[in-house]
C-alpha cells in the first residue's frame, strides 16, 4: 500500500495550495485573491460573459461564482448588467478599476509559474502540462 504523502491527489493537491499561496502574496497588496485573479484573467480576455459561462469556464459551480462576483462587486472590479436581449441572462463586465489592474496584475501568475519551474528544462515544462491534462481529463469523465 501506497504512503499517504506518496499519493498523486496529495501530492497535486498540496502543490496547487503551495502555487495558489505564493499568487494570493503577490496579488495581496492589490486587495485581490487568487481566485479573483482567475475572473479577471478570464474576463481581461472576453468581457461581458454571463455569470454561467464564467462558471463554466473556471469550473466553478453557480452559487460559488455567484459569491466570488458578489464580493468582487462591492469592491468595485467588476458590475452586473442584464442582457439586451434576454433580461434573464446576466452579464459580468470589469469596471475601469477591473481594467486598469490588468497591466499591473496580469504577470504575476506566470511569475509563480517561472518560480515554480526555475530549475525545469523547457521539454519538463512542456510534459508536465501535457501529463497534468491527461491525469485531468482521465478523472474528468
């Protein structure tokens, strides 16, 4: 039997806690949360998503994203709007303040990124995404 800290779900685990910690010390100072972070990352590159498609593409479930754009909106990063054509879909779009974080923290993931593979070759970086998204999509199913 396998020791417990030699499993591949601890040992991912505790990597992704370790890489999520060193990102929320970097954004701290800018009031943002890694998992904020994420939001505005997703919608740096396509603003005006509805709170579904947000959820989906941060598999996120409907009441956690709710929560997290509930919270990023008393902090003025981003507003809900009503869609034109169907009053039942709401929409999340950044505010100027959402937006003029971008330049500032869009490299701080990849800087984690770098520190977390400082001493990988590029083929290491390149196979350890490669297994990450097989082991995904293994468990994904």
């Amino acid at each position: 039997m396998e020791r417990f800290d030699d499993s591949l779900g601890f040992l991912m685990t505790r990597t992704a806690r370790s890489m999520k910690r060193a990102l929320d010390m970097r954004l701290a100072q800018h009031g943002v949360t890694s998992t904020q972070y994420a939001v505005l990352f997703v919608l740096w590159e396509e603003d005006g998503l509805s709170l579904t498609d947000l959820g989906k593409r941060l598999y996120f479930d409907g009441p956690t994203i709710t929560g997290i754009v509930d919270r990023m909106e008393r902090d003025n990063l981003v507003e809900r709007r009503r869609d034109n054509t169907d009053r039942r879909v709401i929409k999340v779009h950044l505010t100027k303040m959402g937006k003029n974080l971008r330049d500032t923290l869009l490299p701080l993931g990849p800087e984690v990124n770098r520190v977390a593979t400082a001493d990988f070759t590029r083929e290491e970086k390149s196979q350890l995404k490669w297994l990450l998204l097989k082991v995904w999509r293994n468990v994904a199913q």
